[in-house]
C-alpha cells in the first residue's frame, strides 16, 4: 500500500489528474506556510507616513507663513534678475523659469492637499459614525428612562399617599369614637 503512493505523487507531480478530476488541476499551497517574498518593480513605500508628510506640507502651506516666504522668494528672485550684473542672472525679463518653479510647486501642492483632504474627510467619518453610535444609545437608554418613570408613575397611583392615610386615620377614630359611645348604650341595655 506505501509502495503506491509514491506512483501516485509522481503521476500527479507529472500532469496526470486522479479519477474524477478536471484537467485544470493546480498544484496544491500550503495555507500553514508563508508566500515567498515577491520582486517588486516600484519602491515600497509607508502609506500612513505618506500621508502624515501631506498633511504637514498641506498645513503649511495654509498658513500666513508660507504666503510671506512665497512672497520674499518671489520679489528676491525678480530684483536679483533685473538688478544684478548681467552675468550673474539666471531668468531674464519673461521670468520662465520662475514661473516654472511656480508651476512644479503648485502640481506638487494640490496633489498633497487633496491627499490630506482625503485622510481628514476618512477621520471625519470615522467619528461620525462614533457620533452617530453614541447617539444611539443614548437615545436607548432615554427612552428606557421614560418607560421606567412611566412604569413608576402608574405604580405610584396604587402606592398609598400620605393624604389618604390620613383619611384612612380620620374615619378609623370616628368609626372608633363611634363605637365608644354605642357601646355603654348597649351595656346599659344589657342590664
């Protein structure tokens, strides 16, 4: 029986399918075994990290800070090409290269800040649906609240209150006070 059993792997190690299989049949994985490792073509890269970067360049890049850097590199950058000796310049007149640096900085820009955009709109969302939870519990348990005053209420109207059992009192001693003055009559009559 042991003797068979290795015919039969290398009968499937060579193509050939046991009875009843397709003819697709794969080589089986091992699920208790880790993958091996793959070749990647692109660098790996931290997505959160990334994404932190982002956020900080879009931050600073909304804040008054930036505006006035931008603004001093801008006017530094035109009065040194139209002020200074002409083999020291590096951008005449159209300024074509400053505006290209302009140009590379803002498609560097928006693609950050809309990726910052993205990861605060997916935080915002997050807590809502916190928010929207923690609604709903708390309606859960108001509304259970309610149901127990009401239930409280009703079994106050069958709970004895003070005035009543004082009536209760007041008629008992007249019923007592009664009595007592019925009762020497119908000993006297006794007699």
């Amino acid at each position: 029986m042991r003797a068979d059993r290795p015919e039969r792997s290398a009968d499937r190690s060579k193509g050939s399918a046991p009875s009843g299989a397709s003819a697709l049949t794969r080589s089986r994985v091992r699920l208790d075994q880790p993958r091996a490792a793959r070749r990647r073509l692109l660098p790996e890269y931290d997505p959160e990290a990334f994404g932190r970067l982002s956020e900080r360049v879009a931050r600073f890049l909304g804040t008054g800070r930036f505006i006035v850097w931008m603004t001093i590199v801008i006017i530094a950058w035109v009065l040194w090409n139209i002020f200074a000796p002409v083999h020291l310049r590096w951008d005449e007149y159209p300024f074509i290269f400053l505006t290209l640096m302009l140009s590379l900085q803002a498609s560097y820009a928006a693609p950050l800040i809309l990726l910052a955009q993205n990861r605060q709109d997916d935080r915002d969302r997050v807590n809502l649906e916190q928010d929207r939870k923690q609604n709903e519990r708390s309606i859960a348990d108001t509304e259970y609240l309610t149901r127990e005053i009401a239930s409280l209420r009703m079994g106050m109207g069958e709970v004895a209150t003070r005035d009543w059992i004082r009536s209760e009192f007041q008629d008992l001693i007249k019923e007592m006070d009664e009595r007592r003055l019925l009762a020497p009559e119908r000993d006297e009559g006794d007699r």
